[in-house]
C-alpha cells in the first residue's frame, strides 16, 4: 500500500475556503448534489407524514 506522503494529490492539510470551492468548477456539482440529498429528505418527510393517514383509510 501506498504511503500519502507520496502520492502528491492526497495533500489532505491543506485549507480550502467555501468561496475558492463555490467559485471552481465544480459548483454545479455541488450544487446539484445538495439539491438532490434536499429532494430526497423533502420526499422521506412528506411520506412519513401522509402514511399514517393514508394505512387508517
């Protein structure tokens, strides 16, 4: 197994700050990827609600 120290992209002490992250490439990813966890805990909290209600009919 390899060690990190050398492989050269496991840098992992270095600080990277929301705004150099958020204005990378890689914002739409990020941004797509929170929306989905959203839909996905907005969808297990309407389901939760409704079947309670929806068993007693």
């Amino acid at each position: 197994m390899a060690e990190a120290s050398n492989n050269p992209g496991a840098d992992t002490d270095t600080f990277v700050p929301w705004r150099e992250f958020l204005k990378s490439n890689y914002a739409p990813s990020l941004a797509l990827v929170c929306l989905a966890v959203w839909l996905h805990a907005a969808d297990s909290l309407v389901v939760a609600t409704m079947l309670p209600q929806l068993l007693r009919k």
